[in-house]
C-alpha cells in the first residue's frame, strides 16, 4: 500500500473504504473568496492525522509493518484530497509586508472533491478553472466555476512538491509527536542547504 493515491475515483474509493469524514477546509463558516485557481491536474489523496499545536502528518498505517503511533494513540486519521492552488486574498504579515495571489496546499474532504469534480466535469480541467468559493457551513459549500486560461506562475510562485512536503515521518518522528518530544536526527549530513527544497525551481 502506498501513503498516497492521485484522482477522483481513487479517492471515491479510499473514501468509501475508510468511511471517514473530514473537517478541514480552506475556508471559515461565512467565507467567500473570489479568483481560487487549483493549479494541479489531479488531487493527491493521502490518510492524515492532526495534532493541535503541531499541525497535520500523513498517516503510515499499512506502509511499514510497524504500524502509525497516532493511530495507536486513538488519533483518528482524516481523509485528505490535496491541490496546490493560487489563494488570491490580500494580507498583510506581522512585519508589514502585503501577500496576494500566494501558492498553497489546499486539503479536502471528499464532499468538497465531489463537489470540484462536477465543476470539473462541467467546464474542463482543474487547471482551467476560476472559482468563486462560499463556504456556508460544516460541508456546505457553493462553487461557481468559469473557464479560463490555464494560470501561469508569476514570479517568485512556485508549487508545492506535495509527494515531498506531504510525505511521512518516520515511526520514530510520530513517537515523537505522541510523546510530545522532538525526535533526534540520526543524520550527520548538513541537510540545511536548501530551504526550499521542496518546492519546484
């Protein structure tokens, strides 16, 4: 079994084999965003556990023979369907410094897959496709699509390798987290030369 699957129907299957719900969405109850570009031709379906305080790990139950310590520690892990996407809102960070049209990870349930696959089918391509999001509540969403020109990245954009920045930590590394503790690095190599490495160039 691989930690993660690509496209609609293997993620209508791992849905329907896991039975899960998912509560993690892009935006908050009451939320519109206009001009949402997904910029990947097809999800990236992954198992994933949250953590508070310490955010999302990709579960790695049936990888290893081992198991997945947060599964074992009764954290139930979530179904999660991943885009990159252009996130057009402004803000402005602590330093005063004003973001728009950032690239980001975008994870879904499978009622909002669902929802973004009959756009899909309707007007074309993820990658050809504007959206205006509503998000009117738990599930509830409001999609209007319209088809456009593929989005080209703009300079200094850059897509997320999510094989990479979604890929799991080891046993050892999930221990951690259960145990509330940083996990000691085994590596003696200089890792530290590319921060970004993740990321396309």
């Amino acid at each position: 079994m691989s930690w993660f699957s690509k496209g609609f129907e293997e993620a209508e299957a791992q849905a329907a084999s896991s039975g899960g719900f998912i509560r993690d969405f892009f935006l908050k109850n009451g939320e519109d965003v206009n001009g949402v570009r997904i910029l990947d031709d097809e999800s990236i379906n992954i198992r994933a556990h949250f953590v508070k305080g310490k955010g999302w790990f990709t579960c790695i139950h049936g990888i290893d023979d081992e198991g997945c310590p947060l599964c074992e520690a009764g954290n139930k892990a979530q179904n999660q369907f991943v885009f990159n996407v252009i996130d057009p809102r402004e803000y402005t960070d602590k330093n005063g410094k004003t973001h728009k049209n950032q690239v980001k990870l975008w994870r879904v349930g499978i009622t909002l897959l669902r929802l973004l696959n009959k756009r899909r089918t309707t007007y074309g391509p993820y990658t050809t496709l504007l959206l205006n999001i509503s998000k009117m509540g738990a599930g509830a969403w409001d999609i209007v699509a319209e088809k456009v020109e593929e989005y080209e990245l703009g300079e200094g954009q850059e897509l997320y390798e999510r094989e990479e920045v979604l890929a799991p930590k080891s046993r050892k590394e999930l221990l951690a987290v259960v145990n509330n503790s940083e996990a000691e690095n085994d590596d003696d190599d200089d890792d530290d030369d590319d921060a970004a490495s993740w990321r396309k160039s």
